[in-house]
C-alpha cells in the first residue's frame, strides 16, 4: 500500500480527532446520565420519608424534572452514537479509495483510452481558451477581420442572382423609430412573421432572448454574441436553437454610414452559423427593412454575397429558399446555383486563404471537412463529439462547458 500524501493524512486525522471528541463527550453524558440516575433514586428515598404535603409536592416535581433531563441525555447519546457509527463508515470508505490501485477506473464501463483523450482535449482546450481574446460580434471592426485573413482560410466573392424569383413579396416597408434597433423587437418581429417560411421555421427575437446564440471560437477569438432576428427548426429550437438555423438577419435603420462594418459583422456571423448548423447550410440578410437588402451564403470555404435591386425581389428569393429548405428539396448553395450566374472575374475581396473552424459539426459531416482544416482539429472534434455522446450515455454533465465552443 502507497503512503499516503500530506492532504490525505491530514483527513485522515481530522476524522480521528472528530472521532475521539464524539467519544469523549458520549462518555461524559454517560457519567452525567449516571449522576441524575442517582439523584432520582435520592429524591424517590426523600419521598418515601416526607411526611408533609407541601414537601411531598415539591419532591415530586423535582423528581419529574429529573426524569425529564435523563430523558434528554440519553437521546443526546443515541444521537452521538448515530454520528460516530457515521464518521467510522466515512473513515472506512476515504481508506478503501486511498488503498484501491490506480488502475481500477471507472465503474461505469468507460475505456481507459476514451478517458485519457477526453482529458487531453479538455487540457488542451483550457489552454487554448486562455489564449483567445474575447470580442463582441457587435464590435467587429476592419482590424479583427484582418486578423482573421491570417488565421481563418474564407473566399468571399460577388456572384449575381437571375433578377426574377418565381414570385414578387408584397412585404412593406417597415417603418423605425428613434429606439435602438432591438428596442423595436415588438413591431419588426411581427413585421418579418410576414415572410412565408414554411412549416418547419420558426421566427425568434435572437438579439433580446438569445444572446449567446452566435459565441464561439474562430481564428484565435473568442466572439460573443448573437444576431437580431433568425429563422430556426421548428423542433431543433426546443433543446439547442443554434443547431437548427437556417437564416439569420442583421437589421440597420441606416446602412448609408458603416456599411463596410456591418458586411464584416453580417459575414462572421455566417460563418459561426455554419459553424453551428452545417446540416442546415444558413444564410444571411444584411438589411434595413427598406430598400437595402443583400444576401449572403455559403458553399464549401467560399462565401458568395448579392445585393437585390429590390425588396419585392430579395424577400421573394429568401421565401424560396426557406420553403425550399422546407421540403428538403436542397440547400442554399443548391438553391441560388440555379438563379445564380458567376462573373468571370472575382468582384469581391479575397479575404483569406484558409478556414479553420473551432467548433465541430455533427460527425456524419465530419468527412466533408477532410482537406479543409488540419488532421488533428478532426480529431478534436470526434473528442469533443464523444463528450457529448458520453454525457448523453450517463445522463449527467461530467464536464463543465468552459472549455468548449459555447
């Protein structure tokens, strides 16, 4: 048998000490319990002897009173008995775990190996949070974006949309006031409920009832935040919204000034959306609920942006696609390939080279990934999916979620 540490025998002699102090006092209300045993049996002699009326009263409710304190010590004992037979059990149980060997594991079945790459991961991802620096996507500006062309491997091109949807939207123009743009929450979510999603999207006030619904790592930071409004599963919304996305829209009463940061916003806020929701394949609206409405989306590493001459013809492009979607006829990517007519010369800005994601997909699309990102963030995330799939074996978190893409 080992030796056990300095923490381990000082446990072990903080319960013995505890031990002997409960035996202790247990004696002492033994030899307490013993003394009004014997002033009982004085009292009950005196009672025999007294002759007047008034002394035998008086003799009796002494003796009632001392009935009453040896009841109470002697539930005093039982209690102290109850606490050293409990301590003794404790010290058992904290010496069987000091002497089992190290080797035994788990009992719940779980392979050494699993458990050793869980643990790696979760050190490695601990290190990896320390070095990330946190921003919000609210405050995205041009000098992160640069930083992500070195980090994050992302193509952003212009490609024009056929000008003619199958159908025109007759959706208004929405009309702001003088509050901030999430402050009307309560006249632009009914306003954008008009758009005709289909059965499976559900319509959510991201920006004020979601506002972690975008965090994530990528490309060395830590983004926090959400969007404004988004379309998510119907089903999928109930236990993890972001798993279930499918369109998100940043809304700007004015894009005249800050258009620029608000593209680079709109696109990171893409890109954690894929991140989350591959199986969806999300797009993004960048508008202002008037005339400005652009469009963006992914396929493969390559985000592809459009702006709508009007928004008669963006919202009926953005019906098709959620309906579409609906009917698990195709993704976006597939959608707008059909409407879509690609220049011969890239119109927009090569922002980088190379992507790079933090957060893994659902491991049936883990194979889509191969040759995009390195070998050993594939392997992160079968690790960080095994996690999963072992808390759900369980049913109970093992791991807090520090660590993690949240």
């Amino acid at each position: 048998m080992e030796a056990m540490a300095p923490d381990e025998m000082d446990q072990d002699y903080r319960q013995k000490s505890g031990r002997e102090e409960l035996e202790d006092k247990a004696q002492d209300q033994i030899r307490a319990k013993g003394q009004e045993e014997e002033d009982i049996r004085g009292v009950e002699k005196e009672i025999d002897i007294a002759s007047g009326t008034e002394v035998r009263k008086l003799l009796e409710a002494k003796l009632q009173f001392l009935r009453q304190e040896i009841s109470s010590i002697r539930h005093e004992i039982s209690s102290r008995d109850q606490q050293i037979v409990s301590l003794r059990q404790e010290i058992c149980s904290v010496r069987s775990v000091q002497e089992a060997p190290a080797s035994a594991g788990l009992s719940l079945g779980v392979p050494e190996k699993l458990l050793q790459e869980l643990t790696e991961y979760l050190a490695e991802q601990k290190a990896k949070s320390k070095s990330k620096k946190s921003v919000q996507l609210s405050s995205v500006s041009q000098y992160i974006w640069g930083t992500l062309e070195r980090q994050v491997g992302l193509e952003m091109m212009f490609n024009e949309i056929d000008p003619n949807p199958e159908h025109l939207s007759d959706l208004p123009a929405f009309g702001w006031d003088d509050r901030q743009e999430r402050s009307q929450a309560d006249r632009y979510i009914p306003h954008l409920n008009k758009i005709a999603s289909g059965r499976k999207w559900m319509l959510i006030d991201a920006a004020n009832n979601y506002p972690t619904l975008l965090s994530g790592f990528l490309g060395g930071w830590n983004f926090k935040g959400t969007t404004d409004v988004a379309f998510v599963h119907r089903i999928v919304l109930k236990s993890d919204p972001r798993r279930g996305l499918k369109c998100i829209f940043e809304l700007k009463k004015d894009l005249r000034g800050g258009r620029d940061k608000a593209i680079i916003q709109t696109t990171i806020r893409l890109v954690m959306a894929n991140v989350f929701a591959q199986q969806f394949r999300p797009f993004a609206v960048l508008t202002d609920l008037d005339d400005f409405w652009s469009l963006y989306w992914m396929d493969a590493s390559t985000i592809y942006w459009f702006t709508f001459e009007s928004r008669a013809s963006a919202v009926g492009y953005i019906e098709e696609l959620l309906q579409d979607s609906d009917n698990d006829k195709m993704g976006t990517s597939e959608a707008l390939a059909i409407h879509a007519r690609p220049r011969g010369e890239d119109e927009g800005l090569l922002f980088v080279k190379k992507r790079r994601m933090y957060e893994p997909p659902e491991m049936d699309n883990l194979k889509d990934l191969v040759g995009l990102i390195p070998d050993e963030e594939i392997l992160s995330a079968r690790v960080q999916l095994s996690v999963q799939q072992l808390e759900k074996l369980l049913h109970i978190p093992l791991f807090s979620g520090g660590a993690l893409a949240t």
